[in-house]
C-alpha cells in the first residue's frame, strides 16, 4: 500500500523544508517538494500543518508493580494514549521482580506484559535491583542477545544501590555496550526528613515535596556524576530532572568533556509546588517532587539552550479515587506518579514552539531525534528519510484544544493538565505507515506495536 501526504513542513532535528513523503510497507520510500498521487492509495493533505518524526517517549512504567499498588495503564492502554499524542515509540522502565531475582525475570515478564497489547512500537530499559558477580555476568547477553541497552539504577527505593556497587555496574555496563541511567536522590536524607514529618504529624501532601528538597535530588545528581568519572568516564544518563541546582551540576560535567545527558518532563515545566497546597493535591504526589516558579525557569533555559536533551514523561498512573483511598490524606502511603503520555507532544509544541522558546526543529530533537540517538534508535526513527520507518506525527499550529481528562485514551480518573489551553492540536499520527490516531479518534489495533532489538550504545554526536 503506497500513503502519500502532501503540502505539509517536514520539520528534522537540523531543520524544517516544504516536501512531500512517499510511504510504502511501512517505510518512508520518497520526499521530494512535489510527489505525483496517481499510484498512491491514500493521500493526506497536510497543508498549513508540520510533518515530524513521530515521538519517541523514553521513560514510561506501564503496568508496573510498585508494592502497594500497580498502575493503571497496561501496554494497551498506555501506548493507545500515546499513540493519541504523536508518540510512536516509548521505551518502558521495568519495575522490580522479586528480590534476588536476575536481569532476564523482569525481561521475560514485560515481554508479556506487551504481547499482544501494545498498539505502538517499544522497546524495555533493564532494571538492576543489586550486583553480584551473576548480574555483572549477565548484563552482556541482556545488551548482545536480547537488544536491551540501557538500565536503571536507583539510589533510592527498596532497591537502592550503594555507592560500591553503582561503581561496579557502571563499569560493566560500559564494558557491553549499554547506557546507564538513574533515578537521583539521597535516600537517607528523604528518610530522616519523612521520619521527622512523621513523628510530628505532618502528613498532608506538601509534606511529600518537604521531604524531598531539590538538594536530595542535586546531590545524588553531582555524586552520580563523580562516580561516573571514577569508573571511567562512563556515559551516564539523568531520568526526570526537576531542579536548577542539578542542572548546573550537569552543564559543569559537560564543561569537563564528561558524557553525559539529562530528560526532564513537562511535569517539572509547567506545574508547581502550589499544586499541593489544593484540596486535590494527592493528584501530583510524584518523586521527585514539583518544585517552585524559579526552578521551572532555569528547566526551561536548559530546554532553549541545549543543556537538557530530552523531554519524556515519566507516566505512572494511578487513579485518584485509589490514592485517597489508600492514603486517607498521608502522603507516605500514596503511590507516586501522574499520567501524561498523551499530553508531552501537544504541551512541548504549545508551550515551547507556540510561544517562541524554541524552534519546531528544537522541538524534534527533544521529542525524537535525541531519543533515538541515545537509545538505540537511530536512523530507523527519529527523523523523516528515506528508508526510515514512517512513523509521523502532523500538528496543525492553527487549531487550538483544551485538555480534559474525558477526552484522553489512558485509564487515569483525571489529568494533571486538566484545562490546559494548547495552540496546536495532533490530527494524525502513523506508526510504521498505519494510522494509529486520526480526526480526533484512536484508529490503531492492540498488538500491532513491535518489540525492538536495540543497538549498543554508541555515543552520538547531537
């Protein structure tokens, strides 16, 4: 089947041109300014709107047992709302099997997880809950033999590891080819701080954001990065920034030519520390917490000037009625996330590329081009070419929506973006040549999403 769309600004990361694109079993076969539609089977006209790569969300935990609950969304219900928001890849972070268990549990769990239910493409990061020499043994089949290279290292949780042991998986890790990423925050600090809160009685949701101040965060941010160099300038990747503080920590390793890079989320962009001080304030439990005004300024210079590379979402979802609930108020019995998988690509384009922050080319390099690049993508996705996927998204800049929890795909009570008023609206997106979303509707089918080998981690030139 050849689907052609015509009249539209193919934006990439390294700028954006008037073409049209030829799709045929899947992938994009021709771009050129004028494409004639006599053979093709489907034409759609994309006149007055921007053609990009589709999205590539990195940090999703889909159906994920966190030990007091389990999340929402499954792999149906999460890539259908990302199928809705223009993204056409998510790699997932597995969650925690039992204790003592090796990398290939977890892996054989998720693969089921997905079968058959994801609507989009995905792909796994591998999750290391301790190290023995087993682990260490193993990670080189998981990267060569199962296509997982990447994995998450947590210095917090159930599961944290020691600073000794965040050594030796670096150092493996780099050894096979795979990229290391981490959750970044002191947990003996948040620890004693809940335990004090606790003891006093303060358990209402600003407490959550009390008990873990951006300095928790920064400083697991700045040792992350020293122990990195002490293993051998390992590359090393920062999942879900929130603060300035840990920012600069970052830009000061990059002035150091140490490899290194940060996500953020729109989270962390666009809503504050004042959301807990609302009666529905249980809604944005999340670790780390919201910040203030000042640190959502200094994200977004990191998102203008180039410090920050990618933008994900971190989706978690958990409805409301279960947190209140489970919680009766107490933040410390709240499971922790939002969703938002839907949103990113809409709230990055209106807030971002809408207001002048940044480029439409911008744009696609946190949304995709980057992703792709560090994660194992690249050239398949990530940019429109020939030969690559056709996995596209098309926003009209013109048409203006507001968000309503009502009207999303995942299986969330709510939105933390209720009421957002977004210029520029997602009105189609393919996933491999197929419709997946249209015309406002979900066009896509459970199990047509594809399980992705992954490269090695080479270190790319952004």
């Amino acid at each position: 089947m050849k689907k052609l769309i015509i009249n539209g600004v193919v934006v990439n990361a390294d700028g954006e041109t008037r073409q049209d694109l030829l799709i045929e079993n899947g992938i994009i076969s021709h771009m050129a300014e004028h494409i004639s539609s006599e053979d093709a089977d489907e034409v759609i006209d994309a006149e007055g709107c921007y053609v990009m790569p589709g999205g590539i969300d990195v940090h999703t935990h889909f159906n994920i047992d966190v030990g007091i609950a389990r999340s929402c969304d499954d792999f149906f219900t999460g890539t259908r709302a990302a199928a809705c928001g223009g993204t056409t890849t998510i790699i997932d972070h597995m969650g925690f099997g039992p204790a003592g268990c090796n990398l290939h549990h977890q892996l054989k769990a998720y693969h089921q997880y997905a079968a058959g239910k994801a609507v989009v493409d995905y792909s796994f990061h591998g999750v290391i809950q301790h190290i023995d020499d087993e682990i260490l043994n193993e990670m080189s089949s998981m990267v060569h033999e199962e296509g997982i290279s990447s994995f998450k290292l947590y210095l917090t949780y159930n599961y944290k590891l020691g600073d000794a042991d965040v050594l030796r998986a670096l150092q493996q890790l780099h050894r096979v080819g795979a990229l290391a990423t981490v959750h970044p925050e002191n947990d003996a600090a948040i620890a004693l701080r809940r335990k004090q809160y606790l003891s006093e009685g303060k358990t209402s949701p600003m407490y959550h954001a009390l008990s873990r101040p951006l300095e928790c965060e920064a400083e697991a941010i700045s040792r992350m990065i020293n122990l990195a160099q002490l293993a051998g300038n390992v590359p090393l990747y920062i999942v879900h920034l929130s603060n300035g503080l840990g920012l600069d920590y970052l830009r000061l390793a990059r002035a150091r030519h140490q490899p290194v890079w940060v996500e953020t989320c729109p989270q962390y962009l666009l809503l504050d520390e004042r959301c807990y001080q609302q009666e529905d304030a249980l809604k944005f439990i999340l670790s780390p917490p919201l910040r203030n005004h000042q640190e959502q300024d200094k994200l977004w210079c990191g998102i203008t000037d180039g410090a920050i590379d990618t933008v994900a979402t971190d989706h978690c979802s958990f409805p409301y009625h279960q947190r209140i609930s489970m919680s009766d108020g107490n933040f410390t019995l709240c499971p922790n996330g939002l969703p938002g998988v839907e949103n990113r690509m809409q709230l990055l384009f209106s807030e971002g590329v809408m207001t002048g922050r940044i480029s439409p080319a911008r744009f696609v390099q946190l949304t995709s081009a980057n992703p792709a690049r560090l994660f194992g993508l690249w050239p398949q996705k990530g940019n429109l070419a020939v030969g690559a996927d056709a996995d596209v998204v098309i926003i009209d800049p013109q048409k203006t929506t507001t968000i309503e929890h009502t009207h999303l795909h995942d299986n969330a009570d709510y939105s933390p973006y209720e009421g957002f008023r977004c210029r520029g609206e997602i009105i189609t997106t393919l996933c491999r040549g197929a419709n997946v979303f249209q015309a406002g509707k979900f066009t896509g089918q459970a199990g047509y999403g594809r399980f992705i080998h992954r490269q090695p981690f080479a270190q790319p030139s952004m």
